[in-house]
C-alpha cells in the first residue's frame, strides 16, 4: 500500500525510501513486533472474558503434572495479524512471492483456526479431521507448486556472475529458465536437477516428470515442517522462540537469492524478485519476538495450531521458493527431532505391544517432554514398561529446556548458512 503511494511521489523529498528493501524490512519488522505486543494484550484481555483458555492440561488430568489450564488459546490470530498488516502496508503486493506468503497465511491459518475452534468451543480434544488438514495442505503445496511452474514471473538465472569495470558493476545472467534446480548442502557443485533424477524418461519428459516431483515434494515439505512445529509447540516460548531463529535464518538466504553481487559471491541461484521475501520475513520474525512477550514463561497466551500449523507452512513454502528446501533438515533439525521422536516411539511401543511388551524409546515424546519427565511418573501409570533412553535422573525445567531447544537451533542456523560457502 504505502510502496505504490511513494512510487507515485516521484522525486518528492524521501519517497525514493520505499524502494530500498532494508528499510522497507526495518519498518515490517518493527511494525509487526508493536502489533503483536499491542493487540496481544486486547486480544488476551478478550479470550479471558469470553473464557476461550485451555482445556486440556489440567494439573489433575495430566499423569505429568503440567497444570496449565485456563491460560487462553488461538494466540496464533496475533501473530497472523501482526504479519498481515505490516505487510500489507510496506509490502510490495504485486509481488508473485509475497503474494503467495500471504496466501500461506490466510490459508494455513485459517486451517489451524478450525482445528482450534473444535477443540476449544465443541470441547473435541482430536480437533480437526486429519484428513481435512491433509487437504489443505496439499491445497497450498498445489498451489505454490503450480505458481512456481506455470507463472511467468516466477524464473531463476542459474548463473550470475559481477564483474566492476570503470566504477561500474556489470553482470553477467544466463537467461531466465524455470527450472527444477535445488540447493545441496556440502556438495561442490551446489545445485541439483530434479528433472535429473528421470533422465531414462528421455529429454523431453524428464523435465515434466522434474515439476511432477517438485510439485509433490512441496506438498510434503510444507505438511512436514507444519507438523514439526506443531509438536514443538509444547512449552513456553518453544515453537516462537525457535521460529524466530529460523525465520531470521532465511531472511539471510532470501537476500542472497535476490541480490546479483551475493548470488555471484556465493554461487547460488539468482531468483529475481526474492527479495521480497525479505519484508514478509522481517514481519515473521518481529511478530513472533513480539509474541514471545506474552507467550515466554509463564505464558500468559498458547498460540494453538492457529499458530503453529502456519508457522511450519511459511517456513517451508519460503524455503521452497528460494529452492532451499534441501537445507530444511539441518535448519529445522528441532523440529525434525520432534517428529522423529513421536513417530518412532509411537512405531515401536506398537510393535512391541503385539509381543506382550511394553517399551519406550523415550520416557515420553515429543522430545522435549523426555527431558520434563521422570522415569518414576512413567512406572507409576505404567507399571510393566522399559524404557531405553532414561537419561539423567534430574528433571529441568522448561525454561531450561527451551533455552537449550533455542540455542541448539541457533547453532544450526549458523551451520545452514555455512554451507553456502562450506562444499
């Protein structure tokens, strides 16, 4: 809104701000996080007399004593709002990219709200139908698959180099491409083909088959990484705290990707417009710090799956627009180990339940739970189980465990960056 009222100023005095992305992210970024630590309080004030709080973990209900009911829920509609109107405001709308961050949102937000709205108002603990939230998903993978395939907007140079001849930078782009191309970390190449991978298909169907896969695989990237942040957000400040790491992480790769001199320097792909990205994110991160003024410990505010289910798709339709999607393991390592965690303990307490025993991997699962949680809580409900990883027999508080979460994130964050140059 305000970057196409200053593009009319002309040379009016200051208009020419606008167009620098540094700014434009400083103000999206400070923006959000005022919002969110403004409207965080109306909003809390509102839920407490509409008593919408949480209902499910109750200290007397829950074998592990997390007491924790009343505390009100759907936090995540502060921070889709706080990234919204910054957004909206400094953001260039007829973006491709930041139209589709957007839409992510709105989407994935509205998606988390249901799942939020049946938990809290029909008293239904399972929420959402898992399919229902499956299809959505796939709805914005499709989506964001399709936009990035048939827009013609949405291209890469995959070879850009800068040369300064007379106090001038000249660069040098190979044409604009759609292409299936990825980013590997360690490899001295740095990039992979997709359509590569179908090459006894023959020339000309490989490349269909490329964007078949690469339309597929954001699909899973996005439900992946909303479902791993979805079991991160188990304690205060977890899933913003750790977000704001990665989401600070990727405005780094997406000015690398949409700035020539870095993308020659680190020899990645050019993906003209990108830069956008970096606004949005800006307004992602200052929404979620602002956020953790009400939601670190003792949170005073759950974002919900409103919050968490969006969070995870903003991180992974962002990585997939810069073609980073092959960096996500390492810069969500947290929320991969979360996962992780939950489907091999749930595989193999079945698996061994079938043969008349009971066995943990964990004491209990998602990850950070273990570490919350002694082996007496897990004998007492469960008297005939073993547990393989019992860990150190002193208990930490959450504080801690978040703490220890963020700075394990951190550190991937710095490695994720590295392997631009490390190959």
């Amino acid at each position: 809104m305000l970057y196409e009222l200053f593009s009319h100023l002309g040379d009016f005095p200051g208009a020419r701000l606008m167009t620098y992305i540094s700014v434009r992210a400083i103000l999206a970024n400070v923006l959000a996080l005022i919002v969110s630590i403004v409207f965080g309080r109306q909003f809390i004030q509102l839920l407490k007399r509409k008593h919408i709080s949480e209902t499910q973990r109750d200290e007397k209900l829950d074998p592990f004593n997390v007491a924790k009911k009343g505390v009100p829920t759907m936090g995540g509609i502060v921070i889709i709002v706080s990234i919204l109107l910054p957004c909206l405001l400094v953001g260039r709308l007829s973006n491709v990219y930041m139209l589709l961050m957007l839409i992510t949102t709105v989407l994935l937000g509205s998606l988390g709200f249901a799942d939020d709205y049946i938990k809290t108002f029909r008293k239904n603990k399972d929420g959402l139908n898992g399919w229902v939230k499956i299809a959505g998903q796939v709805t914005l993978g499709l989506i964001v698959g399709l936009t990035l395939r048939y827009s013609p907007v949405t291209t890469m140079n995959e070879v850009v180099t800068t040369r300064v001849e007379n106090n001038m930078t000249i660069v040098d782009k190979s044409p604009d491409v759609k292409s299936t191309q990825t980013t590997i970390p360690f490899v001295k190449n740095h990039n992979c083909n997709y359509a590569n991978l179908f090459s006894f298909l023959g020339e000309s169907n490989k490349y269909r088959a490329g964007w078949i896969f690469f339309v597929i695989l954001t699909i899973l990237v996005v439900a992946a990484v909303s479902n791993g942040a979805n079991l991160n957000d188990g304690m205060d400040g977890m899933c913003a705290g750790n977000s704001a790491i990665i989401g600070a992480a990727l405005i780094i790769l997406c000015y690398v990707s949409g700035n020539v001199v870095f993308a020659d320097y680190f020899d990645v792909m050019y993906i003209p417009g990108s830069e956008e990205l970096v606004v949005y994110l800006s307004a992602f991160v200052g929404a979620l710090i602002g956020f953790l003024w009400w939601n670190g410990f003792p949170a005073q505010i759950f974002m919900g799956d409103t919050g968490s289910l969006t969070i995870g798709g903003i991180i992974g339709v962002c990585a997939v627009i810069i073609h980073k999607e092959l960096l996500l393991p390492i810069l969500c390592g947290v929320f991969l180990m979360e996962s992780v965690s939950v489907i091999v303990q749930t595989q193999v307490y079945k698996f061994m339940k079938k043969r008349g025993q009971h066995y943990r991997v964990w004491k209990r699962t998602p990850l950070h739970d273990h570490f919350r949680t002694s082996v007496d809580q897990v004998i007492k409900n469960d008297p005939t189980c073993s547990i393989f990883f019992k860990g150190s027999t002193e208990l930490h508080h959450e504080v801690k465990i978040v703490l220890r979460f963020c700075i394990v994130t951190l550190i991937l964050a710095a490695i994720t960056i590295l392997t631009l140059k490390i190959r």
